[in-house]
C-alpha cells in the first residue's frame, strides 16, 4: 500500500472517530503536497514525494519542538500538538538504526580513517552519512561521533 494510500485510510479512520488533529495534520501534509504539485517543479504524486514532504515536515517539528519547550508553561498546549504531529509522522519514515548500530558505524568509520580528534566530528558524520544517509538519524549520529571522539 502506497503512503498516500495509508494516509487516506488514517483520514477515513479519523473522521469516522471525529479525530480532529489527525484530520488536521493530515490536512496540512496533503496541503504541503498539493503545493509541491502546483509548484510547477515537476513533482509527481507519488511514495517519493510523499516521503520527501513527511521528512522534510518531521525535522521542522523537531526544530519548533526544541523553541517550545523553551517556552516552559506557555508552550505546553503547543508542544502537545507539536509532538502528536511528530508521531503521527514518523509511523510513515523509514526505520532508522538505534544507537549501539550507530556507534558501531561511527567506531568502524573512526578506525578506517584514523580519525581520533574531536575537532574532526564533522568529518567523521559526513563519511558515516555519505554511506549510511538513509540508516542514521544524523541528530542521534552527531551526539555518538562526539561523544567517540571525545573518549567515550
């Protein structure tokens, strides 16, 4: 079943439930692709772009998330909203690997390329994200590289 299909089926689910903010988050990501599509980039409707805007909308989340809670009491409503949209998202991303598979990558990248100064972190994610892109979350994967290189 294709991503949009998905999403329809979770939008049929949340109207018949009256789940308003899955129907809002839904509404806003097919919102983001009817633009893309009219944008007049020559984006097809398909997996790809669907994945593409549901990324591309989960780090923006993380990035509103993180300006929320700094907020304290008078963010609470939005970082609720906030972070359901997160989730609801990521069940369509693809599975990333946990942290001990990311430092194992980290820790063979290191060695292959006799890289020990913790001035380097930047080298070390680009190498691990060149072959890797899709397998790590580079938040998750910058935090081990700095934390390897720093002797830990």
């Amino acid at each position: 079943m294709s991503v949009k299909d998905q999403i329809e089926a979770k939008l049929r689910e949340a109207r018949l439930a009256r789940d308003e903010a899955t129907k809002n988050v839904i509404g806003m990501l097919k919102s983001k692709i009817l633009l893309e599509l009219k944008s007049g980039s020559g984006a097809e409707d398909n997996d790809a772009l669907w994945l593409d805007t549901i990324k591309s909308y989960v780090k923006q989340l993380k990035k509103t998330i993180a300006e929320y809670e700094k907020l304290g009491e008078r963010g609470q409503q939005l970082l609720a909203e906030s972070k359901f949209e997160l989730g609801f998202c990521e069940q369509f991303m693809p599975s990333r690997l946990d942290e001990a598979a990311t430092e194992a990558l980290v820790r063979e990248a290191a060695a292959a390329n006799n890289i020990t100064d913790p001035k380097q972190v930047g080298k070390l994610v680009g190498m691990v994200m060149k072959n890797h892109k899709d397998d790590v979350d580079s938040d998750l994967l910058k935090q081990v590289a700095t934390r390897v290189l720093s002797g830990g």
